[in-house]
C-alpha cells in the first residue's frame, strides 16, 4: 500500500511538473521521459491518473508528495541568510525585480503597520495624559516619557537603516554596472562574440 502511494506521488510530481507542451519537450530532451512516448500519450495517462486521485485530500498519495513546491520568497531569504556574499545578499537565488521601489515595497512594508501600532499607541498616551486621573500618575508619565523617546529614537533608526540598506545597494548595482562594462570592453577589444 505504501509503495503504490509512493508511486502515485512520484507520478502526481510529474503531473505537476510536465503540463504543457513545451514542458513535455524538455522532459523528453533531458531523458526525463521516455522516448518513445508521445504527447496525445502523456496526456492521456495523466489525465486518466489524475481522475483516480482525490487532488484536494491527496489521500491517495505518501506524504512525501504533499508539500509542492519551495517558494522563490523562501528560496531568496535562504541564499541571503545562509550563503553569505554581497551577490547572494542583494540578489538572492533569483531576483525579482532590481527596481529600488519594488524592493523597499516588498521589504520595508511591515515598517509601516510598525509605525502605525507606534503612532496609535501614542495617541492612546497624549489622551491619556490628557486625563486628570493619569495626570497625576508618576508611573504612567514615567511609562509614556520612555515610550515616546523609544519610538522616537527607533523611527531615527529605521530611517537611518533604510537609507543604508538604499546606498549599499546604490553602490553595489554601480561596481556591478562598471565590472560588467569593463568585461565587456575588453572582450570587444580582443575581437570576441559576446
């Protein structure tokens, strides 16, 4: 039983993998498939496949099988996090988008919901503050004085890591740009095809 859930996973991956035409090409050039199997074949065998198994309970198919694909998003933070090099960190295994908006977009977001919990919170205090029985609170005051210089200091630093994330970027996307203009210089100075 183990070994037929084993086999309906491995061909379900298979499924997922060789969906489209072009898909079936490749697997056949890469010897994924065999040779002698044709197109109107594979979709055949897939589709008849595909009927037997439950696709939303994957009840028939080993665990091993259920867990898809890794994320490009995860696959990204684990080059930067584990492979350490100035490419790996500002590239990650593929990159997205090398335009600086997409990347404060899709890195600093979660700074904003930070900064509007800090300026709710804050507002909570000043009406606090604003009250006669917490007026005469030490410790409240003493509580909303630390929060309101840690807020502060920490927006300064945010702001302040932004913008060296921002320049170490600038410069690095700069080096690359002049390396890759120098290699290309010299090639065409040698006479080669790019």
């Amino acid at each position: 039983m183990e070994l037929h859930k084993s086999a309906c996973g491995f061909l379900l991956s298979y499924a997922w993998l060789v969906c489209q035409e072009s898909d079936f090409r490749i697997a056949t050039e890469l010897c994924l498939l065999p040779k002698g199997v044709e197109w109107q074949q594979w979709t055949t065998l897939i589709a008849d496949f595909l009927s037997q198994i439950d696709l939303h309970s994957l009840k028939g198919v080993s665990s091993r099988y259920r867990y898809g694909e890794l994320r490009l998003t995860r696959l990204n933070k684990i080059y930067r996090l584990l492979l350490l090099s100035p490419k790996n960190l500002v590239y990650g295994y593929m990159s997205a988008s090398t335009w600086y908006k997409s990347f404060f977009s899709r890195n600093f977001a979660w700074l904003l919901a930070v900064f509007a919990y800090l300026s709710i919170i804050l507002s909570a205090l000043q009406v606090g503050l604003a009250t006669t029985v917490l007026q005469g609170s030490e410790s409240f005051q003493l509580a909303s004085y630390g929060f309101t210089v840690t807020s502060v200091v920490a927006v300064a630093v945010s702001v302040f890591a932004i913008f060296l994330v921002w320049s170490f970027l600038f410069v690095y996307h700069i080096c690359s740009a002049w390396r890759y203009n120098r290699y290309v210089s010299r090639k065409r100075a040698k006479g080669h095809e790019l």
